[in-house]
C-alpha cells in the first residue's frame, strides 16, 4: 500500500523536535476502548463494568518513571474532539505525565475529516516525520493498517486492559530499554 501524504500532513515540524517519544492513545490504553462522547456529559466509559476513566495513567507515570528524558505526543482521537486544545485533552492525566507532554499527531491546522480516515500507523508516522525524534514507540490498541516498516514500533494494547495487560506491560518495558540509553 503507498501512502501519499496530503497537505493535512505536510504542516511546519512541532516546535518540540528531536528526543525519546512515546504516542499514546487513550481508548484501549489507558483505559478501556468504550468511550463515548456526549454533549452534556463529556466522555463517558461504557460496557466495561469496573474499569473507569483514565484508570492506568498511575501505572504509565510509574514505567516511564526511569526514563526522564521521554517524552508524550497525543496519538489519541480526544485531541480532534477537544479540537486540538491540549489542556484539555491532558486534564485528566497525572501533573508527571502533563509535564512530558510536547505535542499531539493532529494539529488544528489539519483537515480534520481527512486525518481521521487514515490509520493510526499513518498518522504517527507523518508526525515522525515532522518531529524527527531519535527514536521512538507508540502505544495504541489500534494495529489495523500500521505501516510495516515501523510496527516494530508499535506496543498494542489490550482494549480493555489496556497496558494492564501483562504482556503489554513487559513489551513496553523492555522497548522502552532498548530505546533510551540509562
């Protein structure tokens, strides 16, 4: 499959460039993939009966806790939702985790309809590209369609357990040692 990447993708490199990153998703990673958003409400988890919002976001400060000079880019639909405002697309994580915290794969500047009709690989590589970051991992629940020449990159997530998941949470630890240098 050659993908062709639009003006939605061709925008000026983030200000944050360079260094460690980890995309993260929300839905499926942090928490279980159900969300749903309302009007009056906001997100709301459903069928997944004892799990909550944003429930593993201790457990990600904790394994990236050793690894100072990580940092976050969004990767997650919640940033098209809160139209590109990061404050309040990361007022739900722990100060640690806002803190790393440079960017997000969509910009306000992006067509928006178009972004979401790529897969999510696609969307994480087009910020690679941008960010040039010297090396990086994502964590997404998301695998249909992720470019093959990156998915070693690729740490999928249970959709409910999210990185909770044993296997997940081994595989982000040893990726996460591989990439940074301690």
């Amino acid at each position: 499959m050659r993908t062709q990447l639009s003006a939605t993708y061709l925008l000026p490199p983030p200000r944050r460039r360079g260094g460690y990153v980890l995309y993260v998703d929300f839905d499926g990673v942090v928490q279980p993939e159900s969300v749903y958003f309302y009007p009056r409400l906001g997100p709301v988890l459903v069928n997944a009966p004892g799990h909550k919002l944003f429930e593993h976001v201790g457990l990600l400060e904790q394994e990236l806790a050793s690894y100072p000079d990580v940092r976050i880019v969004l990767s997650t639909s919640w940033v098209r939702r809160y139209r590109g405002s990061i404050p309040k697309v990361t007022r739900h994580l722990t100060p640690a985790l806002r803190d790393r915290v440079v960017g997000a794969t969509f910009h306000s500047r992006m067509d928006a309809t178009e972004f979401a009709a790529a897969p999510r690989g696609v969307q994480v590589w087009a910020d690679v590209v941008r960010r040039k970051p010297l090396d990086w991992l994502a964590l997404d629940d998301d695998a249909e369609l992720w470019p093959a020449w990156c998915r070693d990159k690729l740490v999928q997530t249970d959709e409910i357990l999210g990185i909770s998941a044993p296997g997940v949470l081994e595989e982000l630890r040893a990726k996460l040692s591989a990439m940074v240098p301690l």
